[in-house]
C-alpha cells in the first residue's frame, strides 16, 4: 500500500517557478515508479514526468520538456517537479502517482501510461498572464 500527499501548488504569474512535492509513505517506497499528471478544466488527464524507481532514467511530456524537472529523494520519500518558466496552458490540477517499478527496462510507454496503481488527491496549479 502507498498512500500519496501533493503540496507546493498555488498562484503564479507567467514566467515564474513552483516545486511540487509528493511526500509518499509505504514499505517499499524505492521500489516505485512515479509519475506527474495534470487534468486542465474541460480536458483530460495527461502525462507530465515520470522518474523510475533508481532515478536513472525520466520521462518528459513534449509540452514540458525543458521546463519541468522530476527527481526523487527515496530517504524522504518524496518525488519532486520544479516547474520553471510556466505557462497559463500549464494551468492544471497536478496529480502524483505511483506503480512498482519491475526492475527491468520496460520502455517509456510503461512510465508515461496513466495506469498508475496509487494516486494523491491532487494540487491546484494557476498560472496568470
């Protein structure tokens, strides 16, 4: 079991920062792959980052690419994403998610697939003009 908790969303004016955290607890957290989603009003959920569970290899959305960064600190338990630059079309509510990770390479689609098995309550990201 993996219960998740976002924080660090809130109002930002075009051009600036926000880092999400993701603070996860479960025995065998390391063990994970996580996953970044957002879900803008009259959309659907899409893929943002991914990050496996050793942090050698990540996974970005073309729209972020550049941007966003993901990374993990698996003695906190927590997975980050430092947004940077943001857009109002990065106006979303930003989902954490997680799902073992096999421990073998399994290609991108695997991490950016929305068939994550545990999901945080989300956070609300508003970028302003």
């Amino acid at each position: 079991q993996v219960q998740l908790v976002e924080s660090g969303g809130g109002l930002v004016q075009a051009g600036g920062s926000l880092r999400l955290s993701c603070a996860a607890s479960g025995r065998t957290f390391s063990n994970y792959a996580m996953g970044w989603f957002r879900q803008a009003p009259g959309k659907e959920r899409e893929f943002v980052s991914a990050i496996n569970w050793s942090a050698d290899n990540t996974y970005y959305a073309d729209s972020v690419k550049g941007r966003f960064t993901i990374s993990r600190d698996n003695a906190k338990n927590t997975v980050y994403l430092q947004m940077n630059s943001l857009k109002p079309e990065d106006t979303a509510v930003y989902y954490c998610a997680a799902k073992r990770d096999p421990g073998i390479f399994r290609g991108s689609n695997y991490y950016t697939d929305p068939s994550y098995a545990y999901w945080g309550q989300g956070t609300q990201v508003t970028v302003s003009s």
